[in-house]
C-alpha cells in the first residue's frame, strides 16, 4: 500500500466510525433536514433523472428526500453491481414498486433485466454517496473505486450529470488526499445544507 492508499484507508475508518456512533434519532433528524431542502433544489435545475443511493454503514439516508422527488414526477435510480469486473455501475428505475435484492455487499438493489437499465451518462444527476469530504470538491469513498470508474469516461464531456456528494457534516474533513482518478463532486448536500464548489 502506499502513503497515499493508507491515509485514505485511516480516514475511512475514523469517519466511518463517527457517522456509525450517531444515535438513530439523531440520523432521522438529519434526513429530515436534508429533505425539507434537496428536492426543491433539485426541482430548480431542470433535474429530472437523478443517480441516488439507499443508505448503508451510518449514511445520511434519502429516503425521504426520494419520496418528496417522486412527489414531483422526478424519476430516481440506484446503482446496480454487475456480477463480472471491471466493476462499473449501471442504473436501474427506483420507484415505490421496485423489487429490492441484496447485492455482494448486501445493499438492496433493483432486480431488473440490464435491458431496463440506463447508463451512467443518461442521468441528470448522480447523488455520490461517500465517507468523506472536503471543500475543494474532494471525495473519499468505500474503496471500491465504483463511483470512480463508472464516471470516469464523463468527466470532461461538454454534457455530463451534475455529481453532488451527499453526507453527514461530521464527514468532512481538512484536506484529502486525492489520486488522478479521484472524479471531483460540483458539490455536496448536508443536513446543515448545499455547500456548492462550482460557483453556479
Ligand atoms: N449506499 C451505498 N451504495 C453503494 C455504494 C456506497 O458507497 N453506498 N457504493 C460505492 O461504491 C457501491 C458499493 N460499494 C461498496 C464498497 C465496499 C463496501 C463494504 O462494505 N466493504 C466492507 C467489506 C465488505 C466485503 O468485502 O464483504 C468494508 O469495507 O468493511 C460496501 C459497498 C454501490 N452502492
Ligand atoms: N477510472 C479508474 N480506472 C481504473 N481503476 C480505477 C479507476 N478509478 C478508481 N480505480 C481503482 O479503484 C480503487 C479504489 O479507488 P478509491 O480508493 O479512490 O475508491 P473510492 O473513491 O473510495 O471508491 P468509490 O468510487 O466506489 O466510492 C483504486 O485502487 C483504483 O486503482
């Protein structure tokens, strides 16, 4: 492992730790905040397919804000594993009548033919789930590197979705250290609100 690989992995543990301590009180209020703000924010941009998570290990959960997005006919999808490397994610429809299998990691996800899936560029908007932040737009994430190369061809494309990062205000951090493949977020939506690194 070199430097840069194990202070990401020291972070991840210390972070991920603080957001898994919180009491589950203490994580509904802040999915509630961030819901009284984020769909509405959304609805502003000409948003209408957005790339959400559904929370695992201590995540702020969107739950909520992805019930106030379907209210206002916005279309959501999450993130599918496919079985085989090179570990990219597609996206599949998420709606109140989904179908949910645990995937390798046992988070839930949609059981739906790859014919129904879109791919990465269809989106509008991707909602990166992560462990860590900072505010020059850097992003620590599971370590999958999923995030990662799924997006990686989109980085530079003239037309690409907006990455917004979603996390807990505990999760962010000085400054982290960041590689050649790390996708910088345009922003990041916590409970205390949108801390915006685009400047739009
Ligand atoms: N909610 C959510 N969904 C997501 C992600 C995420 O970070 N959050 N992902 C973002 O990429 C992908 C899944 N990536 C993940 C990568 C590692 C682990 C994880 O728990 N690793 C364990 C070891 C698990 C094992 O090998 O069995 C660990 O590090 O303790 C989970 C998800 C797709 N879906
Ligand atoms: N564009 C890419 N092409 C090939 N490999 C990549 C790419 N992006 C990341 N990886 C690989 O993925 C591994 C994990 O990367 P990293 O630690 O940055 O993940 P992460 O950002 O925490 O995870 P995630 O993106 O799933 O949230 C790295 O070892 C790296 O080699």
């Amino acid at each position: 492992m070199n430097a840069t690989s194990s202070s990401k992995q020291s972070i991840r543990q210390l972070i991920r730790e603080r957001r898994r301590n919180l009491s589950a009180d203490q994580h509904r209020q802040y999915a509630k905040q961030l819901a009284n703000y984020l769909p509405s924010y959304i609805l502003q941009k000409n948003i209408h397919r957005i790339g959400v998570f559904l929370a695992q290990d201590g995540e702020l959960n969107l739950q909520p804000s992805i019930q106030n997005l379907w209210k206002h006919q916005r279309f959501t999808f999450l993130p599918v594993l496919k079985p085989l490397p090179p570990n990219r994610l597609w996206f599949a429809p998420y709606s109140a009548t989904s179908h949910l299998i645990p995937n390798r990691f046992n988070i839930l996800e949609p059981n739906v033919l790859p014919n129904h899936m879109i791919a990465p560029s269809q989106l509008d908007c991707v909602l990166f789930p992560l462990v860590a932040f900072d505010l020059n737009g850097g992003r620590l994430g599971m370590g999958g590197g999923f995030y990662d190369r799924t997006f990686a061809h989109l980085r530079k494309a003239s037309q690409r979705p907006v990455f917004y990062g979603v996390a807990l205000n505990e999760q962010q951090v000085d400054t982290l250290p960041i590689e050649s493949w790390d996708i910088p977020l345009d922003g990041v939506a916590t409970p205390n609100g949108f801390i915006d690194f685009a400047g739009n």
